[in-house]
C-alpha cells in the first residue's frame, strides 16, 4: 500500500494519506491572541489546507474530534464550525473537553477524510 506523509518531522506528520484516506492530525490554532470563535477559524482554515494538498476537502470529512479547555467555548467553537461544515455533508463529530499540550489553545481539532 502507498503512504504518502506530509508536514513531517521527527515527532509526527501534518496529514497522512493511504489507501484513499486522509487522516489530519490534531490542528491547533496559529493565532493565540483570538476568542475562541477566531481559534476555530484559524483551525479550520489549516485544516482546509492540508485537505487540499492530500486531495480532498471538507466535503469528504468522515469524522472529526474536537477538544476544547473549556466546554463553555462550546456555543462559539459551534458559531465557527457551523459557517464552515460543507453543507449537507457535517461529519461525525464528538467534543470533549481537555487541558491541551498549551494553555493558549482554547481549541484542537482532528479530521479524517476520503480522498476525492
């Protein structure tokens, strides 16, 4: 089977892409200075990006987890992932609530997708 990896380093990929998946690893966001509505964007923004460069989309989103440090950023990490979400295709989807690797990031999200 081919396995292609992009965004390596040492530690991990960006994106992996094999038999016909793309799976993403966790996002986090670039722009520490936002609410968590803009930490969404910012996320999902990247996550548009390395769907593209593997040969897919948001469209073909299988599933995605999401953590969040507080679940009251649930209403506005919502705001942000309902204007994104291709429309009639939202994946499968679970939030959880965890302390992230920095105290900055309000968000992380994970995504697997089919290649288009």
């Amino acid at each position: 089977m081919d396995i292609r990896y992009f965004g390596q380093s040492a530690r991990l990929s960006e994106a992996v892409v094999a038999g016909g998946f793309v799976f993403l690893s966790g996002m986090v966001p670039e722009n520490t200075e936002a609410d968590v509505k803009g930490q969404t964007q910012d996320v999902l923004a990247q996550i548009d990006r390395w769907l593209e460069e593997c040969g897919s989309d948001k469209a073909h989103i299988l599933e995605a987890t999401i953590f969040l440090t507080d679940m009251n950023d649930y209403a506005a990490m919502n705001e942000a992932w309902d204007a994104w979400t291709a429309p009639g295709r939202a994946p499968a989807r679970a939030c959880i609530e965890a302390k992230l690797a920095k105290p900055e990031w309000a968000v992380e999200i994970k995504v697997s997708a089919v290649c288009k």
